[in-house]
C-alpha cells in the first residue's frame, strides 16, 4: 500500500507511564478508506495505543496523520485535524436527549446532520429520547453519530461491542458498516467474527509490541497463527498410535 492510500501511519510509538513502559514501538497503517482492525488479547496494549495517537498519554515517536506530523500536538488539535474517537464506554449523557448530545458534539458552523440521519435513521426518529432509554446498540450509534458531525476524516472505535448481547452486537455491526462506508475507521475489537464482517486489514499487538500486520480475512482463515496470536481456537490434537494406544 502506497502512501497515498494511507491516512494514519504510526512509528515505533512508545509509551511510558509511571517509568514503565507499557507501547515499545508499536508500528501500524490505517488505510484511506474502509475497516482497520485492531486486535490482540487482553492487556496487548490496544487501548494504550489509541490513546497514544490521540495524544491523551505521553509518546514518543512518529503519528502521521494524512502525511502531517502529529506528536507534540495537543489532543483537541487532533480532533479538529478530523480524528473522531467513539470511547469504550461510549461516553453519552444519559440524562440529555439524543438531539442534545448531537447538538453538545457540534463543531463548527455546517454540522452534518444529514449524513447522520441518512445513516441513522433512527436518531432521528428518537431526538427527543433521553439517551440513557435507548438500547445499547442504539447507544452506539449516537456515539458514532457525534463523530460524523464534524466532517471527521477517520473513526476510531474502541471495542465498540464490549459487554453487548449478540442481538444488539448485530445493530452496531450495521452502524459501523454504514459508518465506513463515509469514514474510515480503525476498530479495536475483541469480536473476531466482527473484525470477519468489517476489516479488510488488521494489527495485531502483543506485549506492546507490533506482532502482525496484513489482510484481516487471511489472519483468521489460518487456525494456527489466529491461535498464537489471539489465544482463540484449540491447539490440534494427534490421534495416538497404534503402539501408544497398546502400551
């Protein structure tokens, strides 16, 4: 993939929090358009790396955001470059309704409220709703919605289906599907049959370290390596022999 294909590029960033380090040069490219997954087992460093490219912890290193530097820069500088972030608690005001939540994420002069609503129907049809009321996969969809507001030029999305029952997991597939198709997005999820539904590509992180990168479909169409470096599946057994059985 050519850097014009790309819009994030992450070079060997590097976290450190209280003297210890938690990212030792993760590396990662997200694509111009469409799904990029990110995935590892729990405590790989996921969340920390989303919060180092969004400036939220001290990091060293390089995050190349449509080729412009952006260490060093504040984190709401980031978000008015374009960086939407859905957090993995999805971070709505439960007690406002969802009109108000959209209109407290405006930014700007020409929110796009069209788009959300072409995407969203159902935000809409719930504005005056408070926000706490409606499912979790709804929930989410406002999350997601506050991020196309602005004209955000990429969606990242921390484990956006964590805690969700399989029905509503189905209702934040499809916001994230019609999410893409205007606004790539970079998914931290732990959801493999997600990731299977959305990504084209993937990272995968492992100790804090950058342990693969390449084509989604292809990591999880191999047992073998989705089990080393995910943890899922069974290890394949050998049928014992004729002796061993006998002995």
């Amino acid at each position: 993939m050519t850097d014009s294909q790309l819009l994030l590029q992450v070079r060997d960033l590097t976290v450190v929090i209280g003297g210890r380090h938690i990212l030792h040069g993760v590396s990662l490219d997200v694509a111009a358009a469409g799904v990029t997954a990110l995935l590892g087992r729990n405590g790989a460093g996921k969340t920390t790396t989303v919060r180092g490219i969004l400036g939220l912890l001290p990091r060293q290193g390089s995050v190349l955001f449509d080729g412009v530097e952006t260490v060093g820069l504040p984190t709401h500088t980031l978000v008015r470059r374009g960086i939407g972030y859905v957090p993995e608690d999805r971070g709505i005001f439960a007690g406002l309704t969802v009109a108000e939540n959209l209109r407290l994420a405006e930014r700007g002069q020409d929110p796009a409220y069209g788009l959300v609503h072409e995407l969203f129907p159902e935000l809409r049809q719930r504005a005056r709703q408070q926000a706490g009321t409606l499912s979790g996969g709804q929930q989410q969809m406002l999350a997601i919605g506050r991020t196309l507001l602005n004209g955000n030029r990429l969606i990242i999305a921390d484990e956006p289906t964590k805690g969700l029952a399989p029905r509503i997991v189905s209702e934040v597939a499809v916001a994230l599907e019609r999410a893409a198709e205007a606004v790539p997005v970079l998914l931290v999820e732990q959801n493999l049959a997600l990731v299977r539904r959305l990504a084209g590509d993937c990272v995968v992180l492992a100790d804090g370290r950058t342990a693969h990168t390449g084509p989604a479909a292809a990591l999880l169409a191999d047992a073998e390596a989705a089990r080393t470096l995910l943890g899922v599946g069974r290890r394949p057994t050998t049928r014992p022999t004729t002796r061993e059985r006998t002995a």
